[in-house]
C-alpha cells in the first residue's frame, strides 16, 4: 500500500517535474532570433545600396553578413563585446551626410516617421549599419555555429548579449561620424526624465561626438500631444544635458515643442486644441473664405454628400 | 643548302615563297583573332534586347526575399503562413525567358495567389498622384494601408524586372517602357495587383487625390480612374471618402466641387457607392505642414513664437 502510494507520488512529481522543466526549458527571457535573420539581414543590405541610398556605393553584402554573424556565433552569448562587431562596422560603413545626424530618446517611431526614410535626416536606422538589423533579434550559443531561435538573454539577464553590443557600436560609430549640427529629439513626458541616465546617447554617443566636427548640438523638447509636460528645456535632466554639454565645449540650443514635429505627433490627435491649424478653408460651394482665425471647435469641413 | 650563284629566277622563287608564306600566317592570324572576338560577343549576349528604361534590379533575388520575411515577420505576424521562397520562385517565373512586350496576367497568376492576403475593412487606402504624401501618411499612421503597404507592392516598391529569351533570361541592362510595349512585365504586375487590392477592399475606403495637379484631380487614364474603381466590390464597400490635398503653397487648381470629382462621384454613384469628398483633411495636412511648420496654412490657432 505504501508502496504504491510512493510510487504514485514520484510518477507524479517526474510528470510535474516534465512540464515545469518544458515551461522552464527555454533558457533565456528573451525573444529567441528572428526566423530568416540571413535573408533579412543580406535582403536589407542589397535593398539599401540598390535602392534606399545607392550613394554609398559598392558593398559586398555577403561578407558583410558573415562578418556580423561571426561576432556572435558560436560564442557564450554573455559575453559578447561591441568590438566584436569591428569588422561587421568597417564593412558596412559610410559616411554620414553634415547637419543629418539625429539622436533620440524614447520615441522610436516618431523618429522613424520624421527622418522621412533619411531624407531630411539620417537617423542610425537610417545608415546601412543600422538598417539591416533594425527590429531584428538575435543570439547564438557557446560550442554550435547556430543561431538560438528559442530565446535569447535580455540585458537585464546579461549586459554582454548579441543585440545590446551591436548596438552600443553602432551607436558609438554613428556619433563618432557625425558632424556639422547634431540635433537630439528628447521626449518631454516621459516618467524617466527626458535625458535618461544611464541610457544610450548618455553612455555611447556623446562621449564619441568630435569635438572639432561639431558646429552646434540642437535639443528639441518635446510632449507627447495627450501627455504630461514633465519636462522642458533647462529642466531637470534636460538641464543636466545641456550642463554636460555645454561643459564639453558644445554650442548647446534648446527648443520646446518644435513645430514640425509637434506637426507629426498631431497625425493622431488632429482634433486636439494643440493641432488646431488655422488657416483658409473653402466653403460648401468651392468658394475661399477669407483668412481668419479660428475657433477651437475646428476646421470647417467641405462635404459633398452624394445622394443616398 | 648552298646557294647556286647566277640563279635569278630561283630568288624571285624564293622571294614569292616567303611572301606567301608570311602572308598566310597572317590570314590565319586574322581569322583566329576575329573567331576569339566575335566568340567574347556571344557570351556577352548582343541578342538582348535592348530598351529605354532601367533595367533589372541587382540582386533581384536576395531584395525580394529579405524584404518578404521581413514584412511577414515585422509588419503582419499573422502572415506566418507566407512561403517566401517559393513567392520568389513564382515571381520568377512570371516573367524569366520571356519577352518582355508579350506579359500576360496569367503570367502573374501563381505569384497572386501566393501573396495576396485579407486587408481588414475600412483601411484601404487608394490613391493617385500623391504616391509621397500617401505613403509618408501611412508610414506615420498605421491604420490605414496602400497596395505598397501589402506583401505584393511591399516586396514591389520601387524594384524592376523584365526577362529576355536570351541567357541569362534576365534582363539587366534594360526594360521596356510603358510607351514601347503596354504589356510589359511592371506594368502587367502593377495593374493586376492594383486590381486585386480594389477586389479585396471592404466597408470605407477612403482615396487621396491631388488638387494641385494641372491635369485635374482624377484622370480616367491613372490606375486609380481605370482599374481601381471598377474593381471596388459593392457588395463589400460601403463608402468612398476622398481626401482632396493641395499642396501647401501650391496650386488650388481642383477642390471638391471641380469637374472631374463630379464626373468620379458619378462614376461611383452609378456603381451604388456612398461618397464623401473632404478638401484637406486634416491629419494628411497636419502632415505636410511638418516639412512646411513656418508657411501661413500652417500656422497653429494656439500661440507659438
């Protein structure tokens, strides 16, 4: 009786044991590697000298993909460092166009949108070295030339992974070949701080910035449309910022809620008393009103109703 | 041998059979030359056709690829049932080896049905004439979505290709125009497709047309005035609203009451759709006015400096 009931209690827990160990068997927090991270990665890489900035000229995509593969394959992926990717950086580098360069803090998309595909401005996602692994994951493992699709170490877990060293690189890379005026688009509402510390533009752009390849660093300041005005220019660690760099020598100008991306931010918020525009409008018949300004309650609209 | 003094014509013998001699070698020479050159030639491919605009995409293969497991991967994780591989294979064979005047839709049948997918309903997104604006709109705004916004024009965009029955079969060199054949390999895929994205269209669709443009707003001659309306589904579509941009500064040349938005709307009503028409709907102008912040129709009611 014993017996079996022993018996039943170690079935039992060895079947506990199995599915806690599958819940438990990935062995990273993280997202695992992005599926066809080749074919991405090499794809972006002809898509961006082919057609997104054909000016870079010659770059021979499959060494370049091969470069950045070995910085990380079959490696503890701990312990990997950002020199690692050396030969992944002097293959895939460009020059950065002066008056380009756009750092940012905690407003990805909205710096997305507003480089205009690195047209108005060359974010680093915007360079080849930044394209190609935008949005992607990846990890390898120590003893197999494999990439790990089933999890990956978040930097919380490991500050040396894969992702994080890339892009402390990358980052050092692109401020080091910044030049000209360097413009910062910082998010005022912002919990955190607006200049977060310890953070990626503290810790590995501005410490590369040239000196003597930078004319003036522009801050822009701003909220989002429905968030809270935390902070501003010559505020808290704004003002930190602006201490720092002023100490290094930048010529340093701030501005709150600049226009043309306060512009952006209105996509989605066209109503709000902040996006309210007020210029001409035409009335029902197609006729221009005179210019006159305008009321909170909005933009008239021209509507012709077909029949119903 | 030794030489028979006194013996004129055995010289002139002699001079004759040198000269022959170094006269053939130099005929052999010549047509051994001209075979190895005339041979470098067929290698190249001189019976390439030859046209007037650009020609195949570099790396054709490695673009389309990337950019279908990315999109499948970043923009619509839903997909996941999407084989790229064979995506490529299919475009492929659209158009490889063939002339590029003699494209069918047929041609582009297997590529179709592989990479169509659902648009969820009121997104649809078309336009004319306003391919920048529209596409920056929504890049910002992910609600609604443009053919480019799809796997098919995603993978498309701003990519060419043609074929040639000559090896390699790909042409590129060059690729015909619109203007020297209509049925050419782009022009066939981008009507098909442009088809196909009006067919699976459902409940509001809105539309974003030029009012700057000389010609008039809407031209029966764009994809939009001769393929896209005539495929909308009425049984799908609800509403059509257009949404009528001038550009800041430019031209009012057309606003919702010009002549050709009344020959659209009639187009359409005939067709059984709702129609609205907005001049300058406000999101799309708030988004001009980013690259415009200072101009007088871009001033904000509330006080800015």
């Amino acid at each position: 009786m014993m017996k079996s009931l022993f018996l039943s209690v170690l079935l039992v827990s060895v079947l506990f044991m199995n599915s806690f160990s599958e819940v438990q068997g990935k062995k990273w927090k993280g997202e695992g590697t992005t599926q066809n991270l080749e074919s991405i990665v090499i794809g972006r890489c002809y898509d961006y000298i082919g057609i997104v900035n054909p000016a870079v000229g010659e770059k021979n995509c499959s060494a370049i993909w091969e470069a950045f593969k070995n910085a990380f394959i079959n490696k503890d992926p701990c312990n990997i460092l950002p020199n690692d990717y050396e030969l992944f950086i002097n293959l895939s580098f460009h020059t950065i166009p002066p008056n380009k360069s756009l750092f940012w803090e905690n407003n990805q998309l909205l710096v997305n949108s507003f480089a205009g595909r690195g047209r108005r401005y060359m974010s680093l996602a915007d360079t080849l070295f930044g394209f190609v692994a935008d949005y992607l994951n990846w990890c390898g493992q120590a003893n197999s030339a494999g990439l790990d699709y089933e999890s990956c170490p978040t930097t919380e877990e490991c500050e040396n992974n894969a992702v994080e060293s890339f892009w402390r690189k990358a980052s050092a890379t692109y401020a080091q070949h910044s030049s000209g005026v360097i413009h910062v688009l910082l998010n005022g509402s912002v919990v955190g701080g607006a200049y977060p510390e310890p953070g990626f533009f503290a810790d590995y752009e501005i410490p590369n910035l040239q000196k003597d390849k930078v004319s003036e660093i522009v801050i822009w300041v701003v909220d989002d449309i429905e968030g809270p005005d935390i902070e501003s220019c010559g505020t808290h660690t704004v003002k930190i910022l602006e201490n720092r760099l002023k100490t290094l020598g930048y010529d340093v100008t701030c501005t709150d809620n600049y226009k043309s991306v306060m512009f952006l931010l209105c996509l989605d918020y066209p109503d709000d008393s902040k996006c309210t525009l007020s210029s001409a409008v035409f009335s029902v018949d197609g006729s221009l009103l005179s210019d006159g300004p305008f009321t909170d309650t909005g933009t008239i609209w021209s509507v012709v109703v077909s029949q119903l | 041998m030794p030489f028979r003094p006194g013996s004129a014509r055995a010289r002139q013998r002699s001079v004759l059979l040198v000269g022959s001699a170094v006269l053939l070698a130099a005929l052999v020479l010549a047509v051994v030359l001209a075979s190895l050159l005339t041979h470098e030639k067929q290698e190249v491919g001189p019976k390439m056709m030859k046209w007037k605009d650009r020609g195949t995409t570099k790396n054709l293969r490695e673009v389309i690829l990337g950019r279908c497991y990315s999109y499948v991967m970043a923009r619509y994780p839903e997909l996941g049932d999407k084989d790229c591989l064979k995506i490529w294979e299919s475009l492929k064979q659209a158009f490889i080896y063939k002339n590029p005047c003699n494209i069918t839709s047929e041609d582009y049948e297997p590529l179709m049905e592989l990479a169509t997918h659902p648009i969820p309903c009121n997104k649809s997104l078309l336009w004319s004439k306003t391919s920048d604006l529209v596409h920056r709109y929504t890049k910002s705004n992910q609600n609604f979505l443009t053919l480019e916004d799809t796997l098919l024009g995603y993978m498309a965009d701003r990519v060419s290709w043609c074929g040639d029955p000559s090896d390699p079969g790909i042409n590129y060199e060059s690729c015909p125009k619109r203007s020297e054949c209509e049925s050419n390999p782009s022009s066939v895929f981008w009507k098909m497709a442009s088809k196909l994205f009006a067919e699976a269209a459902c409940g509001v669709v809105q539309v974003m047309l030029n009012g700057s443009v000389e010609a008039g707003a809407f031209r029966s001659s764009s994809i939009f005035g001769s393929i896209e309306i005539f495929n909308l589904n009425p049984d799908k579509v609800t509403e059509v609203h257009i949404w009528l941009m001038h550009d800041i500064g430019g031209p009012q040349s057309e606003s919702c009451s010009g002549h050709s938005i009344k020959r659209l709307k009639s187009i359409l009503e005939e067709r059984n759709f709702k129609i609205t028409c907005v001049d300058n709907y406000r999101p799309v102008q708030l988004l001009q006015c980013v690259h415009n912040p200072d101009h007088t129709d871009c001033r904000l009611c509330t006080n800015t400096t």
